[in-house]
C-alpha cells in the first residue's frame, strides 16, 4: 500500500522514541522507504543504529555529518518526501518550529519541506498543558501543521493525564491516510451501508443471513484513504471500526432505512452494500406451538426497500450504487435491478463461484451501468472497492 512512498521519521528527546522503531518497522512491511532523523538528545534514549537495521537506510542526525553522497541531505529529502511525522515532538522541538528555529538535521529538514508535516507531541501533562506549549502547538496549525492530539495515560515520570505519545498503530493509520491514494475523492461526502440487518422474532431469536459486511468495510475504507468524508452504517458484524470513517451501528432494517434515508440529500455517492433481511416478522403474527416439535408458525411482511426509496429520491448530481448477490441469472437480475431501482451502477456476483460471497477476503464481481459491463476477475474485496470507486468517478 506504501510502496514508492517516502517517509521521514523525526525523533526527538523523549522516552518514547522507543516506540518508533516498531513503527519504522510497520511502515517498512508496507515497502515504504523510510528515513529517520534524530535530534543529538533523542540518541540518548534509543541507538541510531536500531533504525539503520530496521530501514536499511542511515539514521541521520548531525547537519555537517560529510559521510554521505554529495548533496545537501535534509533539501534533497525535503523534496523527494511525502510526508513527515515527528514523533515524539517535544516541548522543546514543538518551541522551534512554530517559530522558524533550524539548529539541527531535523529542524532544518522540517522547514524545508513542502509535504504534510504531522506533529505527535510527547510530555508531562503539566509541560502539556502549559499555556506556552500550547500556543506554539496553535501557531503549528495556523503553519498547516497537523497537531495530534497526545494520549492520556500513566507517563514515564508516573503522573497520569494528558502527554502519553499516541500508539504506533494510530500513527500508522495517519500516515497511510495521508499517503497510500491519491486524494480524487477529496471534498466528496460518502456513505456506505455494509453487513446484515437482524429482525426480532422475540427477545431471544431473530432473523438474518450470513454477510459478514466485509465488502461495504472495504468500499468505506478506500473512499476514506481516497479523501472522501465517509459514513458506514453498519449492522452487526465483528470487523474492527475502520479509522477516519464515521460508523453508524444499526441492527433491523428499519433502523437502516431510517439514518439513510434522512442523511440522503446530504450525500454525494451512496453505495448499499449490506445485505438487508428481506422480511421481518409482522407486528401482527400468529405462532403455533406444538411441544412435542417445537415447530413454530410465524407470519412474514416485507422489510422496507431503500434502494427503491434512494432512486425515487435521488437528487440532481447524486451517484447511486447498488449490489445484487444471486446464485443463478446474475447479470440478467442484476440489470432488471439497475432499472427498477433507477440506480447509477449495480455491482453483480454469484455466491456460488469460487472466491465470492461472504465471509472471504476477495471477490469476483461483474460492474454494470446503463452502457457498459465489466468483469473483473477474482481479487481482493479492496481491490474491488477501488475499482468500484475508480468506476464511480
């Protein structure tokens, strides 16, 4: 996902520069090419030779340092990078750039680079806290700086608040959000449905299928890296929320009508990728119990329809998206769904071909508009989602 991207790592003089050395490591998985610059006080804290082994690449530290090809080091990786996180920033650092100070490699590289600039900041609470600290991290912003905020918890010197240097996990996920795609999505609002709905028989049993919603979680996530402002209504799954994207967790079908239907006119691509129950048990049934079968006689009505709601709805400029998942006419299905529900596109699959349906991680899918029909052959539900989106734009 980061492969030919440029990375910088900025380490400066705290006891969690431990910490970046795994996040070096996560970020060289993804191939990226990452160059880490220290600060002389953060060496006291970690060796730079631990990030010259992890990234195969010099840990650079002294500005006048003349063991390296000629050119002027922090200029030359200012321009090639794509983005530059420090992490941990301290106080002392945070003071420096917001008012233009370059007294080392890593401050001097930060003012001359031009990508996103990510500030992770790394202290006690009261230093935190402190009025001072705080306008600088201000001034930052107004520099268009990204300022994350720090985590809360126990602190190296033992006080507990505010200070702790966010998980490596979560300064991942910022860099490959800012990253991995080109932003074509930028300014555009989302929203995507994924996963079952469940409707209540009684307060133990319920009605559903067997989507996992990892299809509509991918189509989430990749609008989201592709710059998009993104909503995931969401029924009832066990796949970890995705960063970044807004996550409406729904149970019945109802529930899901109700939030899309309300925030549709605010949408500019709805894309419906949960698998709704068709029916629910009606407010009025009739259930026979037979003791010795245990059988059970219960009637059924039709769950409310929201792809027909957003087509008879849908305003001027709007895309909409839909799925059709048959076992047999698929594509035949899948067009007469396209026109009745007065939908933009319709994404086609057969469960019963080999690596489609649910619960895998890749798909085969058939993406069909009103002029043209593309097959795609079996790839990852990720890989699909771009090409959805790709298709979309």
């Amino acid at each position: 996902m980061l492969k030919g991207k440029t990375i910088i790592l900025g380490i400066t003089g705290s006891i969690a520069a431990y910490k970046i050395a795994n996040l070096a490591s996560m970020l060289v998985k993804q191939q990226a090419e990452v160059h880490v610059m220290m600060t002389q006080n953060a060496t006291n804290f970690i060796n730079p030779i631990t990030f010259e082994t992890l990234t195969n690449r010099r840990c650079l530290v002294d500005t006048f340092d003349r063991n390296f090809q000629y050119n002027v080091e922090h200029v030359a990786l200012a321009k090639k990078a794509d983005i530059i996180l420090i992490a941990p920033a301290t106080a002392n650092v945070i003071a420096k750039m917001a008012n233009g100070l370059a007294d080392d490699m890593l401050t001097t590289t930060v003012l001359a680079c031009t990508c996103k600039k990510i500030v992770a900041p790394a202290m006690n609470t009261r230093m935190y806290h402190n009025q001072i600290v705080q306008d600088n991290l201000k001034k930052l912003r107004a520099y268009d700086f990204e300022v994350l905020a720090a985590d809360t918890g126990i602190l190296a010197c033992g006080d507990e608040g505010e200070g702790k240097l966010l998980p490596e996990q979560v300064l991942f996920d910022y860099i490959v959000k800012e990253t991995a795609f080109p932003k074509d999505l930028k300014g555009k609002k989302v929203l995507v449905t994924a996963g079952p709905t469940r409707e209540a028989i009684d307060p133990v049993r319920y009605l559903t299928n067997h989507s996992t919603g990892k299809m509509g979680y991918a189509i989430a996530k990749m609008a989201m890296l592709r710059g998009a402002e993104v909503i995931l209504v969401s029924g009832q799954t066990h796949i970890s929320k995705t960063p970044f994207v807004k996550v409406v967790e729904v149970t019945s079908a109802q529930e899901m009508y109700d939030y899309v239907t309300t925030h549709q006119k605010e949408q500019d691509i709805i894309i419906k990728a949960a698998a709704v129950a068709d029916y629910r048990p009606a407010s009025i049934r009739k259930e026979k119990m037979k003791k010795s079968t245990g059988e059970v006689s219960i009637e059924l009505e039709k769950t409310k329809d929201i792809l027909q709601y957003l087509g008879e709805h849908k305003r001027a400029g709007q895309i909409l998206c839909g799925f059709a998942m048959e076992t047999e006419h698929v594509l035949e299905y899948a067009r007469e769904k396209l026109k009745k529900k007065k939908l933009d596109m319709i994404v086609a699959n057969n469960v019963k071909v080999d690596g489609a349906g649910f619960g895998t991680d890749t798909n085969v899918v058939t993406i069909i508009t009103k002029g043209s029909e593309i097959e795609l052959e079996k790839m990852s539900k990720e890989e699909v989602a771009n090409v959805i989106l790709d298709n979309l734009i």
